[in-house]
C-alpha cells in the first residue's frame, strides 16, 4: 500500500478496526477513510454503494461485524447472521464493483470445526460440524471469506481473509452480558474486587483451553498481509499458545487485585473444547506476535480503569 492511498477501515470504532487505524497512522498512512453506523450503516446495500462510488478506496480493512460471548450468540443467532452477512456481502461487492485494488477480510478463528485437530489448520475449514453456541456467527464469517475467494476465482480480485483467535486489549467491549470472556473477566473481576465479594462464579467448568492475541497485534499482521500476501488460502492470527479458562480466570484475578474464591458453574456451556490455532503459515510469511497474555491483560485493565466503566452500566 502506498502512504498517500485511500484506505477505508470498515468498523473502525471497535477494538480491531480502532487499532487498525491506530496501525496504520504508526507506519505513515495519511489517507484513512472512516464512518461511524449514524454516517453508513453497512447492512444497507444501497448506502454502501453509493459510499464506495463516491470515495474509490483503494484499499479496505473490513473489521465491521456483530460479535459477542457464547451468552449473546445464544440467546441471538437470528441477528448475529443477518447482521454479518449484509454488511460482509454489502462492502465486498462494493469493493468488487469499484476496482478496489485489494481486501482484506476479517473473521474468527470459530469459522473451524468444533472437533478440528489441534493446532487448526486453514485447511481444516468445512471438514466437520461448527460449535453450536456460535454457528450462526460462524455460517456468516465462512460465506464472507467464500465470497472473497469466489471473487478472486471468477474475477481476479486480490481479496484475502485473515482468521484471528480470541482477541483483547484496548477498546474491548465490556458489557456485562454481551462480551467475549477475558473482557467479561477483567469486569465481572474488578467488579467483585470493588464491592468486597467474597467469590465470583465464571461460566463451566475451567477446562476448556483457549488462546488469545492482544488487539495491537492483530493491528500489525493485518497491515503485514496487505503488504505482502495474496492467495485464497485464509492466514490464521494467533499467539500458539493455549490456557485453560480455569487458569485464565486466576491469571486476569490476580492482575485485577481481587484474592476471592472463583467458583465454576458447571451447568452452563463451556463451548468449544480446545481452540487452539495452527500459525505456522502467518510465521512463515514473516510474522510473529509480540505481547505476552500477561502484559497484554495489564494494558487492556488499565484501559477499562481509563474508560471508567461502571457498574450500572
């Protein structure tokens, strides 16, 4: 990409768009394009059509999606599909339609299979059956990062996936019901932490073993595949590492202060078993993370102090 480019970062006010841009500003880019949902709202083709033919990017980070834990992508498989697929569908068409010179995809390592072998390789996608708590998200991020390589195939667009596992750090989201569970920890911790409770009850069991990537880091490989990789073949985004919830929970306790008890309520679900993900492909183009799960969770709880996060909210 070219310092004085047009590009657009869709999504740009959460965590991974967010550090996209603060990414890019880093290495120099001048020509960053935004929109907040009151200014587009992606699901609607129209409007994004009409946003590309006016503004030709020329390069699009497309970050923009509905997410959360396994609560809200219980309780909302309805939402959480339409919503990612309208605005996956609506922005790379538009990109295709517009000559955009590159694209670069954005969606989750819980695209794999829930009985993958482990580590997961990009070649494991749609060899077996997905995680029910979060298929439908799942169904959405797959036809997003199909109709890339479609696109590619029919009409030689160079449009790439990137598939991260769990992620956190600066401008996570932490609501209460709605967030993914090192964000959910760090509040529901702090929380307990402030008010003096004597135990907190997580989700499970503790045994299920995860692996998590600070935000910035993410930031960084997209920015490095833009700049170098194209292919149909998704690249995976991770640490290679795994820790037990159980572990996590303690981990993220400790950081926050709180030396109550941390009970396990074993009758809600624990999700994937292991989810651990294959990076050897990202390494082999160049790229290794950089943040240690420790030090990353230090940042990302001294940014939810800065946010001033309450506990009515």
């Amino acid at each position: 990409m070219e310092k004085n480019a047009k590009i657009f970062v869709a999504g740009h006010r959460g965590m991974v768009g967010s550090a996209i841009v603060r990414e890019l500003k880093r290495q120099g880019y001048e020509k960053i394009l935004t929109r907040t949902h009151a200014e587009l709202d992606l699901t609607r083709q129209a409007d994004v059509e009409k946003f590309f033919a006016q503004e030709k990017p020329e390069y699009v980070f497309l970050a923009a999606a509905k997410v959360g834990g396994i609560g809200a992508n219980s309780s909302s498989p309805a939402d959480f599909i339409y919503q990612n697929m309208m605005i996956e569908m609506n922005v790379i068409n538009a990109a295709w339609k517009n000559s955009c010179r590159k694209l670069e995809f954005l969606g989750s390592s819980c695209i794999y299979p829930k009985f993958a072998p482990q580590p997961i390789k990009e070649g494991s996608l749609l060899t077996g059956a997905l995680e029910p708590t979060n298929e439908a998200y799942a169904l959405a991020k797959i036809s997003g990062l199909k109709y890339c390589e479609y696109l590619n195939r029919q009409y030689g667009t160079d449009f790439i996936s990137l598939m991260p596992c769990n992620l956190y750090g600066l401008n996570d989201n932490y609501h209460p019901t709605k967030s993914h569970v090192l964000p959910a920890m760090i509040r529901r911790f702090h929380e307990a932490k402030i008010k003096n409770l004597s135990s907190v009850t997580c989700w499970g069991d503790g045994s299920p073993l995860r692996e998590f990537l600070f935000v910035d880091d993410l930031a960084n490989l997209c920015v490095f595949l833009m700049n170098n990789y194209s292919g149909n073949e998704t690249v995976n985004a991770g640490s290679g590492k795994e820790i037990s919830i159980k572990n996590l929970a303690e981990l993220v306790a400790e950081i926050v202060g709180y030396d109550g008890e941390i009970f396990w309520d074993t009758s809600k679900p624990n999700g994937t078993p292991r989810k651990v993900i294959d990076v050897s492909k990202a390494t082999s183009i160049g790229w290794t993370y950089k943040t240690e799960l420790r030090d990353g969770i230090k940042i990302a709880y001294e940014d939810f102090l800065s946010k001033n996060i309450t506990t009515n909210r």
